[in-house]
C-alpha cells in the first residue's frame, strides 16, 4: 500500500549509514560530472576524496567546520529575534527561517553554548516551539494562515522550514509533523495546479513560461523557484498519486531552467523523458552569461546551483534519490565555465557591473557548496574553502555576528544562515558517501586551472581574462564603462563594481564603437584580449597579457582619466584588510591608516548629543571651543570634552582631569567639570551669556599634545556651530576643523567655496542676485544631490536661506527648494533620467543684487565630482566665479611616472599631464589618480612590488607615429585611437641579448629594428614574439627579417642587395623559434628571391582555423554514446569527438565569418560519411556539401559566410572518432 506521507526520518548519521544502497542506487541513475561539461574543460571528473583529518566542532572537513564555527556565532544574533510574546522566533523578514541553522548545530557536531550565548536546550526548545507554531500558522494547514504558499518568495522559505522539521523529526510531536506532511505536499500540488502559469499570490513576479527571458533580467532565478516548490512534495511523498505530475513538471522546469535555444535546439540528449531539444525557455546569453537588474549579474548565474543546493537537499533528508535531472541541467557546465572567468580568490565571482549582492558571503556559499559536494567539482569546493575561511573575520565585521551584510535586504539573514546549514548538510551528505570528502583543488593550482579569455559579446558588454597572475575585463555596458584590473584576484583590493569607473573616469558615458579580440593558445599561441571603445569623439581601450599584465591607452578623457579606487577597511586583517593600504613612488612609500575608533566613554552617558571631530594630527597644548551659534535659549552647556591623541594614543583621552576655563559659566556648572569624568555634571555659559554667540570653553594639556581628533558631549543646549581650535601660549589660535550645525546633519560632505571676481586674482565680494552651481561632472551613478546651498556675506549672513530655487531637473519628492528651506532632511536630487548628464545645474534667486564672499554646498553622498560657481544679475547671463574639483585628503603623491599599491599593483603611466596622487575621499575608500588629462595617455599594469613596478617604467619602449605602444612583457602592443586605419614602423629598441621577431616585416638596425605594422581604425593588436636572433648579430646585420607565422621565417637585405657582393656583409643569420627553441642559421637572401624557411614542430601561428577555441554544441547534458565535441577543435591530437549514433556536432565562430573550407580529420580509417552545414542564427541550417566515407581526412568548399558549422555523421559503433573538425579560411587548405 503506498503511503500517503514520509516516513519519519532516523537519527541523521544512523539514516545516512543506512542509505548506502540508496544512494548507490542514486549513483547510477545519475551520469557523473564528466556529462556535465566539455571533456576539455572538466576534469573534475577526476575528483578525488580527501584523507581523514580531524576537523574541528566534529565536522565532517575544515569547510564544513568553518560552517559550523559560522552558524555558532551567528546564534548570538538569532538570540535577538526571539519574541517572548509568542514564543517563537519574529515573524518579520522571515527571520523563523532561522530554524534550519539551529536544527544542525543542535543535531550535529559539538555545540559551544559559550560561543552562542544560550545553553543546547533552551535553543532546541525555541526550535521546536517555533517550527510548531509557524507550521499551524502555514496557509496549506490553515487556510487563514499568515504565510505559505506564495511562490515568491514564501516557498523559498518554507523549503528551509521544511529542512527544519525534517531534521528535528522525532522531537516533533504528531500535530506538527502531519502539518509538515501537508506543507509539503500542498505545495507541490498547488504548484503543480498552476501548470506552468504565474502565481495569483505573487503580483507580478513571473517566470514567463514558456518563452523566458534573458535580456536585462533574466528568468532563471524564478524557474529556480518553481522547481524549489515541487521538490518537497516529490521528497516527502514520492508514492503520492500526484508525483508523475509533479515529477514531470519538475523535470520541465529544470531542463528548461538555464535555456539556450542554439544549445538546446541542437542537442536530441533526453533530460527528465524529453529531448533538451524540446526546450522554449530562453533565460541566458548564448554567451553563457546571465544578466538581471540591467546588466551580468554573477549572483544570479549561481541561482541555478543555488536552487540545486534547495533541491537536493530535501531529497537526501527524505532519504531520496536526487532526480538526475537536477544534476544534469542543460547548459549549467557552461554557465560554471563562465563564473570561473570571473572568480576572485574570496571564492565569489567579480562584479564588474551591477553590484547587486556584492560580498553577500553568507549567500553565496550554497552555490559552490552545490557544485563541490553534490557534482563533486574540486575547483568549486576550493572557492568554497576560499569563501568558508573568511567567514570568521566577515562576522567579525560590523554589524557583527551577521553573514549577510555589505548589500541585500533583511530577509536575506536568516536566508544565509539556512544556506549555510544546508551546505553543512551537504559536505556531511557528501563525507558518509561511497567517494567520501570531495579533495580540493589545490590552492597554487587553482588560477592557473581557471585560466582563459572570453568575449562574451556586445550584447552583454564584457571581455574577460584570468590567468594565473590577475584577473581582467573590459565592460562596453551602459552605465558600465570601464577596464578593471586585479593582481592576485583580490576582490577586496580595488572597487570595481557597480558605477564605480576603473580606469575611464565615466562609467555612464555610451559608447559608440566596440572593437574586441580574444588570443587563445590553440590559435595564436598564447592568450590575451584587446579591445578599444569609441566614446563621443574620444577612445579608450585595454590589452590582457598572459602575465597577467595589461594596458590601458586612451585619448585623454580629462583630469580623472586613468582613476581607480582602493578598498580600505578593517576585516580584522583579513586578506591585508587591517585598516590601511600603503602606496610606493619612485620618491619614497606612504600609508594611509583608516582613522581609530573611539569606544564611547561612560562620562558621556547622558549627552544629548555627541559630536566626534577629526583633523589632520598637531602639536598643541590648548584646545579650544570656539561658539559660533549656540541653543537659542539657553546658549552652550557641555557634559565632557575629549581629545584625543594619534597612534598609540589614538584612544586616549589626553584632556581627562586637566584643568578647564571658559568665557563663562554658571555657579553650578563649572567649566571643570568637562575633563571630570563624572557623567551627571556638565558646564553651561552663566544666565547672562546664553545669547552671546561667541562662548568659549578650552582645556590646557599640561604640555605639548599631539591630537588628531577631540569628542564633545553635550546637553540639550548643544552649539549649532563652533569652531574647534588650538594653540601653544593660550593666545594664538588656530583653526582645526568646525561643527556647521545640525541643519547639516545629513551631509555626506560640505564644500566651502571663495568666490573671485571677474578679473581678480584673490577671493573677494562679488555681487550677484543670481548664484548657482554649474556642474561638470557628477556622481557616476546618481549625478547630482544637494542638501543645502547656501550663500554667505562677509560677516556669515547666508543670503540665500529660504529663497526660491530653480534646477535643470529633480526628481519625484526632491525639489530645488530643498536647498535653502534650513530642512536637514530635505534634498534637491536630479531627475532619474539625467543622473548620467554631467551640466546639470541649480540656481538660488537671492531677491536683489548681494555681495557674498562663498557658496557652501552641502552634499547627499551623490556629490558633485567637478562643478563651478556662477553669478548673475538677471539669471540670462552667467560669469564663473569658482571651480571646485573634490580630490579629498591627500595621502601620497609624485612628479613621477610609475605608483604600486600594496606591493601588489603596480601603474606606470607613459604621458600623463599631472602627478600620480592618491587621496581619500569617502570612508573605506582610496583614489589613486594617474595624471589624465586631455592627451592619449598609455598605462602599463603591473603585477607585483613597486620593484617590478620601477624596472618597467625604467625599461626602454618602443615608439612609433600615429600609435600608443608598449613592449610589455615581451609582447608588442599597438593601440590606434583614431578613425583610419594606421600602417606605419614601430621602432624596438634593443633590451638584452636577443631581439624578439613579430609577424610582418622587421628591419635590424644598429640600436633597433623597425618592424611595419598595420593596425585598424579604433582597434588594438597584441604581437607575440615569434623567433629571436641574438642582439650583437642584430646590431651587424642590417637585414629584414620577415615572419610570415610561428613556424616560417625568411631573412634578406633591405636594399635588395647580394650578400655576396659585399665581404662585409652579414651572410647568415642564427634564428631561434620561441615555440620550440630550435635555432637555424639562415642565408640572407634578396627581398623577392629569398626562401622561407620553416621551423619543424612549430605551429603556424596565427592558425586559420576559425573553429578553434570554439563554444560547440550538444553542449553539458550530451546524448548517449557521444564524447564532448570540444574535442574536435582544441587543436589537440590526444582529445577526440565521439559521434555516438548518427551523432551530430556545431560550432559556434562567435560571429558571421567568411569560410573556405571545412575539414574533418579522424583518428583511424573507415571514417563515417558526414554532411557539413552552415547557420547564421544556429537553428537554421543549409546543407553546403557531403563527405564520402572511408578515408581518414575529408573536406568540402563552403565559400561562404556564417556563424554556424554543423557536421552530420552516419557514425556507427567501431567507427573511427573525430580528432579535429577545421573551419578555414578562404584561401587556405
């Protein structure tokens, strides 16, 4: 009789031992990773299970303890939303979720109550309490419930609440576990009942079955939430009559879920009882990229694998098979392909556009933990070591405790938290299997196994390569222009994400013009990428090296151009994060150290108001409060007055018991008491002096003090303004820093302004009706937003309080008055649509002609980068009488050429206009400036210490007209920035004891060799060195040396001359191939008549065969009985195509090319017939010709244009299989 719910499940270990032959069982049914991916680029078929350590909290392997080490201090935050009230967990932000941690730290390992702050018991019995009122509240149990149900995004959470129950099962009594029972299988059958419709719950959220979607937002994510939702049902109750429903709805949704009409369409493989071929979803780019809020969003590519780790699982709790079709997802390899294109060292991809869920660490855990334990993948079971590791110093980072913070929404919290138990779950799942712990790759292996270039296109915008040594990419995207750079893949060293510019100063700005080229090694022999962006009338473009090196080149994008930021934090020296970055020059190194925080001091207990106010460090005996504007009412009135000391002594309270005077005060509120420590006295200014704007308190050090902050604790009656001040007699006082008043409470920075006359040299009054600030360049991503603005006389009168004010535009609710309305609140932003217009304006009428002597603009974090004053008499006609450039506090600074940060990354720039300066701007972040300007501008990109950063700006560089060069690394790269075509002699000049040979024509001079190239309009190309020759021959020969490719080179006298007829000359010349290092001596013949000669062993590089390197189809889930067909255009004898039956194979050329011809090359006689046929949009194809069976090579001429090759084969079982499939060029064979 089949049973109407699962069985309860046994104690976890005890369950899983048991399973052994059920999981065998599962095994089988499913294909092993191999079947996943391209047999070229998946080797991690070959995973291997780890030796036993011991691990610590009793985890099953150093990952999973990091977990559990997680979820432990991460309980101290559960403790906060307990709620008495009902006695469970809060409802709010579906923080109940937070079930799941607490059900595995109470069931598995060794709990630490001392680092959770509650006892083993006490959180098992809020679990319980909790699952078992949530459970009766759920919508399937209680029609009038409060949650359930909803597809978006209640169900994501009821899968962890269902975890819960699952693993707490027999300490659940009766009630609550047939409520679980009916949770689950409601969903599946309510989902089921939707049949493939949207959701009436859901609003709008759809994933729009059955076409999908994938530009700008793609419908992966929400495909993934329909599988979550018939999952439990399919778990918990397999022998359910509904269960082929929901398994084949299941099955549907999954196959369908990363959509790919040229994959899918061209692969017959049958995934859940269908052909991927009958798939009509499409949810990501041909590309393999996923794009979501506008534009690549990693976090959302990993939401297949995040839906996977959901999924599975509910399976293994339920003592289930995973369906194999949640294992062979179409396309899923190529999309983990992509992700390792854009991995960082932390274990979580780059963002290079769209920030959203940056660093959301405790989310993006269940991905990789998916793919590591589940596939058994040993590169992603390194990203999650790389990501599990820092889970302790992330906590540790304010707020603290938390494993979702840096970006997201609330809810995310306990999301994390029940991610991060179910990926515990999962290395457990995974130690008790037959293969045991999934062994890691190791780290020193890791990049180098990620390493490769990609262009993924226009239509997402980005051209990527990782190496080894860095990771690289430039971004054509709206709102996404940039070129970002990592040495080391620390996603923590630069900001790069978002609107944040890297390199281009405008990531808003359109480009008009994209020219984009990969390198790989089986076609060019090595690997790199160059690409270069027309923007307006201007270029801007980078070159990857496979040093991990690069090169950014532009026409001069003005005075930010070749700008980046440095991350400066505080992660307890987590990957370097201690608080401070340090910069090297050629004149000497500088750090900058994030400012101390002071704890709060227990004098300060009843202050109204505290006022913490940094300045750069002085030597000072006196310190002084200089009242500007005090309470209306009852003047200044002051608990404590701190100041604080530098370095070690930056938490030191230097004022504390010294004495204090003022200007006055009241019997009863001595000025003493400020440096008294005693939390209930406080100095106020006598009854008589509350209006007098100008009180004073100040304290004498004793002695000389350095001090580079002071804290106020006030009173209700609280200075609206004051000036902080020093001095060494008592006498002479100098300013340090000022309080503006609440008024400006808000502000994320205040901008002071003199304003100069029209022909004056020196700030002086200028009158003006009209005031208004002109904007040059705004914040990257919201343009422009000001809090006040305000315009100031001579005696500080601010003439433009609550005058009317005009802008360019503003948005919804944040009108131009806001600007002079005294509202801290208040705000003037621009309109959404003109947050990318660098002129936007806003203007104050002051009434009648004033003369003010500064306009201070108080800025919303969207400040003006670049802005001027201007004044008027009647609003037509408008004279500067300012210009403002934020470039923050200086740090460093140098007249040369070359900066490296942290020993790390190093810049040197070949014709800058300024000096390279870092400065800090905004909290947690450095600007490193390169000296852009309005002239082209080439920035060589080093990895390393500022050693390795010198000796390049030291090294010679080639240099030719009409072109921006560079010979880094040994290459030679060109970039021409202009509109024409450009041919013209680079000169090398000599550098050690051999000369590199290009392709092209090179003349041997006596201190360089002059080598013609030819470079497109708006484009760039990368020239490997081909040959060498040694220096000293090079010098003597004055001959040209041609290499027509990697193999053929050819040696004569320029001037047509005969070697022979002159004794001098230099008759032979030894020349080594780089590929294979043979060196030949070869005879200088005369230009037209001289041989080639050719290199045996050495490839031909640049290779005509447009199908190397290739993305092909059937691509990760293959058909039975056929190999990946990448092993027919890596360009490698040793890897091989497999038909299968009758199987067939595409390659994808990325674009329309021309074709000459196509050929096939197979490992043995007897070959298969074959048809060839071309596509230009991969779904339609026309037969082009026939290849007749038997002989091992076979060709057929196409002459003509497409995107697409198709080989049809009648391969049968014994045939011969496929080393290459060739798609040449015209002209060659």
């Amino acid at each position: 009789m089949a049973r109407s719910g699962p069985t309860p499940a046994r104690d976890a270990k005890t369950s899983r031992r048991h399973r052994a032959i059920g999981l065998a069982l599962a095994a089988a049914l499913a294909a092993p990773l191999a079947a996943l991916a391209p047999a070229a680029l998946a080797p991690a078929a070959q995973a291997s299970a780890a030796p036993a350590v011991k691990t610590a909290f009793g985890a099953p392997d150093e990952i999973a303890a990091d977990y559990y080490a997680a979820l432990l201090r991460h309980t101290r935050w559960v403790n906060t939303v307990w709620d008495p009230a009902i006695n469970a967990y809060q409802f709010k932000d579906f923080n109940f979720a937070v079930v799941l941690g607490n059900a595995v730290i109470v069931t598995h390992g060794d709990y630490d109550a001392e680092i959770t702050g509650i006892s083993k018991d006490q959180l098992t019995q809020r679990t319980i309490d909790t699952i078992r009122y949530y459970a009766a509240k759920n919508r399937f149990v209680d029609p009038n419930g409060t949650w359930g149900k909803k597809m978006f995004w209640d169900s994501t959470f009821q899968s962890y609440f269902l975890d819960a129950g699952r693993v707490l099962w027999d300490q659940l009594d009766a009630a609550t576990q047939k409520h679980l029972e009916t949770i689950a299988v409601g969903q599946s059958a309510y989902t089921s009942d939707l049949d493939y419709g949207n959701d009436p719950l859901s609003g709008s959220w759809t994933a729009d079955w059955p076409t999908g979607k994938h530009e700008g937002d793609t419908a992966q994510e929400e495909a993934g939430v329909y599988t979550q939702a018939l999952a439990p049902g399919l778990a918990w109750a397999p022998d359910h009559a509904d269960a082929p429903r929901w398994n084949e709805q299941l099955g549907d949704w999954a196959r369908n879920a990363a959509g790919q009409p040229t994959a899918d369409l061209n692969n017959p493989a049958v995934v859940a009882g269908k052909p991927v071929s009958t798939n009509t979803m499409q949810t990501i780019y041909d590309t393999y990229l996923v794009e979501n809020h506008g534009s690549f969003g990693p976090h959302y590519q990993s939401d297949i694998w995040r839906s996977g780790g959901r999924n599975a699982i509910q399976f293994i709790l339920n003592d289930q098979p995973i369906p194999e079709y949640l294992k062979h997802q179409p396309n899923s390899a190529e999309l983990w392909q992509s992700i390792k294109m854009v991995m960082s060292n932390q274990g979580e991809p780059f963002m290079p556009m769209v920030n959203d869920r940056e660093y959301l660490y405790g989310r993006d855990v269940i991905p990789m933990a998916f793919l590591g334990q589940v596939l058994r993948d040993p590169d992603a079971v390194r990203a999650e070591a790389n990501m599990a590791a820092s889970l302790e110093a992330y906590q540790a980072y304010a707020p603290v405790d938390r494993l979702a913070k840096f970006s997201g929404e609330p809810k995310y919290e306990p999301e994390a938290r029940a991610e991060i138990a179910i990926s515990y779950l999962l290395h457990v799942e995974a130690a008790e299997s037959v293969e045991g712990v999934v062994q890691a790759t190791p780290p020193d292996e890791f990049f180098a196994r990620l390493a490769g270039v990609r262009d993924f296109g226009a239509g997402p915008g980005l051209s990527v390569q990782q190496s080894s040594n860095a990771w690289a990419a430039a971004s054509s995207k709206k709102g996404f222009l940039k070129f970002p750079w990592v040495p080391g893949h620390d996603s923590w060293l630069f900001a790069l994400s978002g609107a944040t510019p890297y390199l281009y100063p405008n990531s808003a700005a359109t480009v008009a013009g994209r020219h984009t080229s990969t390198y790989t090694g089986p076609r060019d022999g090595f690997e790199g990428t160059a690409s270069v962006f027309r923007v307006g009338d201007g270029y801007a473009g980078q070159v990857t090296l496979p040093s991990g090196a690069a090169l950014y080149a532009s026409t001069g994008a003005g005075w930010q151009d070749g700008t980046v930021s440095v991350r400066n934090l505080d992660l307890s020296g987590y990957n370097g994060l201690d608080g401070s970055r340090t910069y090297s020059t050629a004149e000497g190194s500088a750090t900058d150290t994030l400012p101390v925080v002071t704890p709060p001091n227990p004098a300060d207990a009843n202050a109204a108001r505290i006022d913490d106010l940094s300045f750069d460090p002085v030597s000072t005996r006196f310190v002084r409060i200089q009242g500007q504007q005090g309470n209306a009412r009852y003047g200044y009135s002051l608990y404590s007055v701190h100041a604080y000391g530098t370095a070690d002594e930056a938490t030191m309270d230097l004022a504390a018991g010294r004495p204090a005077t003022a200007s006055s005060e009241d019997p009863a509120r001595r000025a003493s008491t400020v440096t008294d420590a005693n939390p209930a006295t406080r100095w106020a200014v006598a009854v008589a002096e509350r209006t007098r704007a100008d009180s004073w308190i100040q304290v004498d050090l004793g002695a000389e003090k350095t001090i580079g902050s002071v804290r106020l604790a006030w009173e209700a009656s609280a200075g609206e303004r004051y000036l902080v001040q020093t001095s060494s007699d008592g006498q002479t006082w100098t300013t340090q820093t000022a309080y503006t008043g609440s008024a400006d409470a808000n502000v994320a920075r205040l901008d002071t302004v003199d304003l100069t006359p029209a022909g004056a040299t020196a700030p002086a009054p200028v009158e003006a009706r009209f005031v208004r600030m002109q904007g040059v360049q705004g914040d990257p991503a919201y343009g422009y937003s000001l809090y006040s603005m305000r315009a100031l006389t001579a005696t500080g009168v601010d003439a433009a309080a609550g005058r009317p004010a005009t802008a360019s535009s503003s948005d919804a609710g944040r009108a131009p008055s806001s600007v002079t309305d005294s509202d801290p609140a208040s705000r003037w932003a621009v309109s959404r649509a003109d947050r990318t217009r660098a002129d936007s304006w806003i203007q104050v009428d002051l009434g009648a002609p004033t003369a003010i002597t500064q306009v201070q603009l108080g800025w919303e974090a969207s400040a003006g980068r670049e802005y001027r004053i201007q004044v008027s008499a009647d609003a037509e006609t408008w004279q500067d009488a300012a210009s403002f450039r934020y470039t923050g506090d200086q740090v460093i600074t140098t007249e040369g050429s070359w900066i490296n940060v942290e020993g790390t990354a190093g810049f040197v720039v070949r014709g800058g206009q300024a000096p390279i300066t870092v400065s800090s701007e905004k909290e947690g972040i450095n600007t490193v400036r390169l000296g852009g300007g309005d002239r082209p501008m080439l920035v060589e990109m080093v990895p390393g210490d500022a050693a390795a950063t010198a000796a390049q700006d030291a090294a010679l560089q080639p240099h030719a007209d009409g072109l921006l060069v560079s010979s880094l690394d040994g290459y030679l790269t060109a970039f021409n920035l202009t509109g024409a075509d450009v041919t013209t002699d680079v000169a090398v000049p000599y550098v050690g004891d051999t000369v590199s040979l290009f392709a092209g024509d090179q003349v041997l001079g006596a201190d360089a060799s002059n080598l013609t190239v030819t470079v497109p309009a708006g484009d760039a190309v990368v020239l490997a060195p081909r040959a060498t020759v040694p220096t000293s021959a090079a010098q003597a020969a004055g001959v040209t040396v041609s290499v027509v490719d990697g193999r053929t080179v050819r040696v004569a006298r320029p001037d047509g001359g005969d070697a022979r007829a002159d004794a001098a000359a230099t008759r032979t010349l030894d020349v080594t191939n780089v590929e294979t290092g043979e060196t030949r001596t070869l005879p200088v013949g005369k230009p037209k008549v001289a041989a080639a000669t050719s290199f045996r062993g050495a490839t031909p590089f640049p290779m005509p065969d447009l199908a190397l390197s290739t993305l092909t189809f059937p691509a990760s889930v293959l058909p039975e009985g056929m190999t990946s067909p990448q092993g027919a255009v890596d360009d490698d004898t040793r890897t091989t195509w497999t038909p299968g039956a009758n199987g067939r194979m595409v390659t994808d050329l990325g674009t329309a090319q021309p074709i000459g011809t196509v050929t096939t090359q197979w490992n043995g006689d007897d070959a298969p017939a074959a048809t060839v046929s071309v596509s230009d949009d991969g779904i339609t194809f026309r037969d082009v010709g026939s290849i007749k069976a038997g002989a091992p090579r076979g060709s057929v001429v196409v002459e003509a244009t497409a995107r697409y090759v198709a080989l049809t084969t009648e391969w049968a079982e014994g045939d011969p299989s496929l080393i290459a499939l060739r798609v040449l060029v015209p002209g060659t064979d």
